[in-house]
C-alpha cells in the first residue's frame, strides 16, 4: 500500500484515504524500529482527528518497546522544546498546521530536536510503514504510556530571550485564529506587562473563524481592524501550530517576513556583535545590509527547514530567518519558534523611540520587494531556464543555491521551483527603486507566460 501522506519534510494527508489511525498506528511502529528510541515525547495540535491520531501512533510506539510521553494539545515548538529538553530520543507532534480542516499530519524529530526530513530518515519509515511487516519482537516489553506537562519550564524558557528591565507595558493584538497558540499568551501573560487584546483566543479544533493560515490575505482583516480599534502597539497572528508567527504594525499594516528577519537580526546582533546569521536566497539584500553594518556575518542557505537548521548547526549560527515567517534560534536547540520573535519585537519596541512602522519604513524603502508571487506551471525546469538564458548575458552574478538568483546592479531576482506542487515560485528585489521591482515582475512573469 503506497502511503502518499509522506512528504519531502513532514507527514500531511486527508483524513479517511490518506491518513487514518491504521497508518499512524504504521507510522509509529516504523519510526521506532528506523530510530530504536528509548522513549518519544508526543502531542497535537486541537483539530478534532489529532487525539485518536496520536493515541495509535503512541499505541504503534508502544509496541516497540518505546515509552510514550504526552504533552496533550500543544504547539510544534513545544514538541521540540520537549525532546531536547527531557532529553527524549525522539519526538513527534500531530499537526497539519495551516491545511484545510479535513487533513491532519505529522512532524517528527530525533534526539536534540533534529529534523527527520526526506534524506535523513523520512523516506526510510516510509518504506517500513508500507511494508507493514510488523510482528511482535520476541522478548521486547511494551512500552509504557505517561502523560505529562512541560508548559511552566517551555515559558520560563521564552522569557530567557528578553530582559524584562526593558519592557515597557506595551498593548497587543494576538489573534490564536483558534489554534493553540492561546494558552501560551494565558501562560505568559502573568510574567510580562502587557495588556493583551484577545481575538479568536480559545482552542477550537472546529475552526469556526477559518482556517489559521494568516498568509492569506482575507484572514488578515481582524487582527488589522483591532490593532485600529484598541491602538495597539503591534498584532501577532499564528498559524495552526504556531511555528510561525505573522506582524501587523501599530496601523493594522501587515508586515512582509523578509522585513522581520532583518529586524530579528538586528536585535541578535545588537547584543551579540560578530555572530552568524543564516538566511534564505529568495530575497537577501536588507538582510545583508543590516547583518553587515551590524558587525555580523551573513550566511546563506538553501530554502527549507531542514537546510536552514544543518547550516545554522554547521555555522553555530545565532539565528536564521526564512521571509516564508520561519525563524530559528541557536538557543532553541536549532528550531524554529513561533513565540521568540514577537518578544524580541516587543523588547525592541520598548525600547525604541519610535512607533513599529518607522523601525521597518527604512528597510522597505532602501530594498523594496515583489513579495512570493506563485506561477502554476507543468513545465517549470525549461521556463526557469528561459529566464535565466533572458537575462545571463547582463547579469552581474549567478547563484545556484536554490533555484536561480540573478543580480544585477540595482535589482535582483530569484526563481525557484516548489518541493510539493507545480508551482515556480518568484522574488524580485531592488535597491531604492519600487518601479524597477514593478516593471521587472511584470516582465519576468510575461517570461514565464510564454513558456
């Protein structure tokens, strides 16, 4: 049986043919006897599937002898806090984050919170779960099944990130969008000094205001509206399991993540002159630019977490950030955190003498951007290479890293092809000069159009 849920990064699949309790129940049984783990810390996230989900694939743990720890409904971050934390030989939370309500999956870890991704182990449990030949290993005792709570130790963690001296009791907008990011704010909230406006705020695996993807542009209205409305500092929105955190300014203005690396990077780098900073290859020149004047070094990666963790390890980089709103951090065992870059926005706007809007107003004119624009194509290999054969004769440097990166004196682009779908996915980028990144756009687009 071919068990198409197996992604290049992770497990996502629709419930009743793609994912069921049968599968999971495979999936754990072949995770345990890829990684032969003492014990696995297990959660996830609040849709209706993901406790019967869990429960069999702690079952198919179980019955490889591992001992199961459950931390109940929680957020991805918290699965990897956990593993690392407890020192657990491996993790795996139940999620599909952002997916449509009818889809759950998974995503796995082994010791130290290090990915499980295609190419390091992903497509070997695969290959057992399909197999399903699972019997009863002679000798091997159950394993046993604990539930547990590590919700006091993940937020003392958080805290660590910023020095409470600096805050100033700031006004919030967060918007859970009924996911699992509320009862982290409730955790925080008697430990910082902020006046938090709650919208969307319990966990409701229902969904009834949509699904908590605030990448689209229709979930964005009511965290701009009440950003207005109560004159907060700033708004946050997550998506379903809350790895990714989305900023609204102080004028309900949604922020571009590219701009919000720059900014984390230069709050890292303003305590910490001389670290390293990893980033992606779709947009790099505000990053650049911040990480060098700063006294940092700029690191690049190829797109994805699992690279982006690998060179941030390889580098012992301080921080990485990805425009797609992932943001990794050294002290966070090399994961990304839906929860950091909010309170190290907080600190910096504590501290600033100035509004959200005018710490990024700088950024945005010195290197406007196109933002991601999604092209549907099937033949994406041959209109990338029509592009690059366009434009290579004038462009002053070409990058392979992902995809292709052109560069040019006042402009760049990149054009990379999706992992999962048939899509080509573009960047452009300028210095100084919104008007070239318009008219480059269009023209690259109309490339892509004729292919």
């Amino acid at each position: 049986m071919k068990l198409t849920c197996f992604k290049a990064y992770d497990i996502r699949g629709k419930l009743g043919n793609e994912l069921d309790e049968g599968i999971a129940y495979r999936i754990g049984r072949a995770y345990a006897q890829f990684l032969k783990p003492k014990n696995v810390v297990v959660g996830g996230d609040i849709r209706l599937s993901s406790e019967s989900l869990k429960l069999s694939l702690s079952d198919g743990l179980r019955d490889e002898g591992v001992d199961v720890f459950d931390i109940g409904m929680c957020g991805t971050e918290e699965i990897y806090f956990a593993t690392s934390h407890l020192s657990m030989g491996g993790g795996i939370v139940v999620t599909a984050s952002h997916n449509p309500i009818d889809y759950n999956g998974m995503k796995l870890v082994r010791e130290d919170s290090r990915p499980i991704s295609g190419d390091t182990g992903l497509d070997e449990i695969k290959r057992l779960a399909e197999k399903n030949g699972f019997t009863s290993a002679k000798g091997t005792k159950r394993g046993s099944y604990q539930k547990i709570s590590i919700l006091d130790d993940y937020v003392q963690h958080l805290l660590t990130y910023i020095d409470m001296v600096n805050l100033k009791p700031l006004k919030l907008v967060v918007n859970a969008g009924n996911g699992a990011a509320g009862h982290v704010i409730d955790a925080l909230e008697g430990f910082l000094p902020f006046e938090f406006i709650k919208i969307n705020h319990d966990a409701d695996g229902r969904f009834p205001n949509g699904i908590p993807n605030p990448l689209l542009t229709e979930n964005r209205s009511q965290t701009q509206k009440a950003v207005i409305q109560h004159g907060a500092d700033f708004g946050i929105a997550w998506d379903g399991d809350f790895d990714r955190c989305f900023i609204f300014d102080e004028n309900g203005a949604f922020i571009e993540g590219y701009y919000i690396v720059g900014l984390l990077a230069q709050a890292y780098l303003q305590k910490n002159r001389g670290e390293r900073i990893v980033h992606d290859p779709r947009l790099t020149w505000n990053t650049i630019d911040i990480v060098n004047n700063a006294g940092g070094q700029a690191i690049l990666s190829k797109t994805g977490h699992a690279f982006i963790k690998e060179r941030m390890r390889q580098e012992n980089a301080i921080y990485g950030g990805e425009m797609s709103a992932h943001h990794y951090f050294r002290d966070f065992f090399y994961c990304d955190s839906g929860m950091i870059p909010w309170l190290l926005i907080s600190e910096l706007v504590s501290l600033a003498e100035q509004p959200l809007s005018a710490m990024l107003d700088m950024m945005v004119y010195d290197f406007p951007s196109s933002g991601e624009i999604n092209c549907q194509l099937d033949n994406k290999k041959q209109a990338i290479q029509c592009v690059l054969e366009h434009y290579t004769a004038e462009a002053k440097k070409l990058d392979y890293t992902d995809g292709i990166s052109v560069e040019f004196e006042e402009w760049r682009f990149n054009l990379r092809e999706s992992n999962t779908e048939p899509l080509v996915r573009l960047n452009v980028e300028s210095k100084r000069n919104a008007e070239i990144v318009n008219n480059k756009t269009s023209e690259i687009l109309a490339l892509l159009d004729s292919r």
